[in-house]
C-alpha cells in the first residue's frame, strides 16, 4: 500500500516564492555593505598619518620634519602626556597636534608643565574645548574656512613668512603684548602669547599649512620653520586616546573640583561619539522609508485568470476556513445572503441591478409567500449571527426561503 503524500495548501508559500519575496531586500542589503565598505576604505587613508611627522601621506608632515632636519632641529614624537611634559624645557618646542582631544586633567597638567619651562608651546587647531585651560588670557571665536591670508601684523616671523594657508579657529584675546596675526573679519587666526619665563605660546587656527601636500604653498614652509624650528629640539605631542593619563580624570587637582570633574565626566552620553547619533538617525528614517515602501500601494486590485482550473467546491471550502479561522461570521453571513438574493431576483422578476435593493426585492419575496410567516427583511437584510450556531441557522432558513420561492 502506498502512503499518499498531503496536499500542501495554498497559502503556505514555496522556497522559490520566499526567495522572490526576499532577494530585493537581501540585494539592497548587500550593496549597503558594499558601499560602507568601500567608502571606509577610501576614507581610511584620509587621516591615517594625519600630523604625523613620520607620515609621508597628503596630511602628514614628514615634509616639515625633513626641512626642520636639514635646518639642525631635532623631531621627537611623543604620544604620551608623560612623555610630552618629560621633555619640556627653555630648548624645546612642544607641538600640541590635537589639544582638544586632551581631557581636562590631562590639559591642567601640561599647563603646569609648560608655563615655567621657558620653552615654546604651539597649539593646533585649539578650539573652546582646550583654550580656556592651555591658554587663559584667549577666548574663542566662529571658526572660519581655511585660505591663503596675509599677515597684517608687526610680529617678525610672520612678516618674513607672508601670506600663508590659515583660518579655522578664530581667537580673542586682551593681552596688550600678544601677537595677533593672519586676520579674518578681524579676528586673528594666529596669536603669540609671552609666557614671562622666556617662553611662549603660539596658537594656530589651523594645522593646514603643515601637511605635506600644503607645505610648498605660499609662505607656508617658511611659517613653520620659524614657529617650529627657533629651539633646537621639537617634541611632537600626538595625543593618544590609549594614554594612561586619560583615565586619571583630574588626578593632579584635589577637594570638590575633583568630585566635580569627574560627576561631569561620566555621563553615559559624553562617551558616546556624536557620529554614533547621527547613525542612529539615518537608520531610522531608513526604518521609515523600508516601511512607506512595503506598504505601498500600486493601484485598484486587478482580476486576472487563475493559471489552474479549480473546483468550486475546492474555493468555496478553502474560503470558509478562510472565514473560520478569523471568525468572520458577518463578512460570511453577508455572502450568504447577497448570492441568495442574487439567485432570487430573477425568479421573482427583479433585474439584476437591484437584487441588493431591499425597496424592491422584499416586495417581490412577499408577494410570493403567506404573510406573517418570518421576517424577510432581517433574513436577506439582517445583522451578522452572533455565534457559529446561529450562522448555520442563517444557512437553513436562506435554503428554505429559496426553495419557497422556487416551488410557489
């Protein structure tokens, strides 16, 4: 005896049918991997060696630390904040590539360190971040974009320089005896500050003028070459998020201001990198425009031929537990009703086109029956059953008014 193998229905889809469905959003899904990572790997090159002055890449500095080589300056880089105040002194100059990204312990500390060491400190691109604590006497202003500008000020080294690639942060500042050079709406974008100890703090727009790609430029080279090469010695401080002073938030000052800084510190959002929101966003609006497209509609249903003859019987019952399962006795109860109407209108006379019309079929039904004997009006026209016992009940009388009408 062989064993019949079940019918599968017709409303469990097919691996083909789920593969249809699927492979538009698996495509899109993997050319957005595609694209990130081809935009990662074009963009990683951007700012690897950024400021390094061993990096030959276009932002690099290699090239100011071969022209500061041949000129007898010493390069030292240094990625540690130990290691940066280690080598301070009355020879040095301390290059600050990233002030910003210093915390404020680690900014206290530097401070203290480079103030009575008589050497130079130059500060790039210091924004309001670092400004208040490495330099006290500067406030920031609106950056600016980043142009050839001339100097337009009486300090030496940028006179011999002349016009060179500056912008970026913009600096206020009321001491009487600073440099202010390299103006835009009147606001420099270098600025010199005496320390009092014979030394000095230079603070720079913008790094531009010291990539690689950057330093044949207009009087570029020649601008740091002075700012960097006047001591004999450079430490170049890139600063490094692995440093151990990072962690020891505020660990050179003491009492409250201590509990303060770190209470300040430690809130969940000041980790969380601003780009990261942004993503969260693109991902939601996204969500949004996956959810808008799936839900679209393309216009009015269409009927279309069926590509398989199937029996009545087989769509009738298929619909029924269509029905069933959702417990839809009314949308059952009025199919019911409106194909029974539909059969009798042409056995009372009544065109089809108003079969569905209670003025004018119920006149007829009642013309064809004995008065009195049920209500035609709730038995064509009535509300949904309540229960699966009265749907069937619904059924019989439907039959029964039907064959009345058929046999009178």
């Amino acid at each position: 005896m062989t064993e019949v193998a079940p019918d599968s229905t017709s409303l469990s889809p097919t691996r083909r049918q789920v593969w249809i469905r699927i492979r538009g959003l698996l495509l899109a899904l993997a050319l957005l991997v595609v694209a990130g990572i081809t935009i990662a790997v074009m963009r990683s090159g951007d700012q690897h060696g950024r400021l390094d002055p061993r990096s030959a890449d276009p932002n690099g500095s290699r090239a100011v630390a071969e022209l500061l080589k041949d000129h007898g300056v010493s390069t030292h880089v240094v990625t540690t904040l130990d290691e940066a105040t280690a080598a301070v002194g009355p020879g040095t100059t301390l290059l600050v590539a990233a002030p910003d990204l210093l915390t404020l312990g680690q900014q206290r500390t530097l401070h203290t360190a480079v103030g009575p060491s008589g050497g130079r400190t130059v500060l790039l691109a210091a924004g309001p971040a670092s400004v208040d604590t490495l330099a006290p006497d500067v406030f920031t202003a609106t950056p600016t974009k980043v142009s050839a500008r001339a100097p337009r000020c009486s300090y030496p080294a940028a006179e011999r320089a002349g016009s060179a690639d500056l912008g970026g942060e913009r600096y206020v500042t009321d001491d009487p005896g600073a440099d202010s050079c390299y103006m835009s709406d009147g606001q420099p974008t270098l600025v010199r500050l005496d320390s009092g100890t014979g030394g000095d703090t230079v603070l720079l727009g913008s790094p531009n003028l010291l990539y690689n790609d950057r330093l044949d430029k207009h009087g570029n080279a020649s601008l740091a070459l002075q700012l960097l090469g006047s001591r004999p010695e450079l430490v170049w401080y890139l600063p490094s998020l692995s440093d151990a002073s990072a962690a020891q938030e505020g660990g050179t000052e003491t009492g409250g201001d201590n509990e303060e800084e770190k209470s300040s510190s430690s809130t969940f959002f000041d980790l969380i990198p601003s780009g990261w929101l942004w993503g969260t966003l693109q991902l939601a609006l996204a969500a949004a425009l996956a959810a808008i497209w799936r839900a679209r509609r393309l216009g009015p249903l269409v009927t279309e031929r069926l590509p398989v003859a199937i029996r009545a019987s087989e769509a009738t019952e298929g619909r029924a537990r269509l029905y069933r399962n959702v417990n839809a006795r009314d949308r059952a109860a009025a199919s019911l009703r409106s194909a029974t109407r539909t059969r009798l209108a042409p056995l009372l006379g009544v065109p089809l086109a108003d079969a569905q019309s209670p003025e004018s079929l119920l006149p007829a039904v009642s013309a064809h029956l004995p008065a009195g004997e049920r209500d035609i009006r709730a038995l064509l026209f009535g509300s949904a059953p309540a229960d699966d016992a009265a749907l069937i009940h619904l059924v019989d009388q439907l039959d029964a008014l039907e064959r009345e009408v058929r046999t009178s």
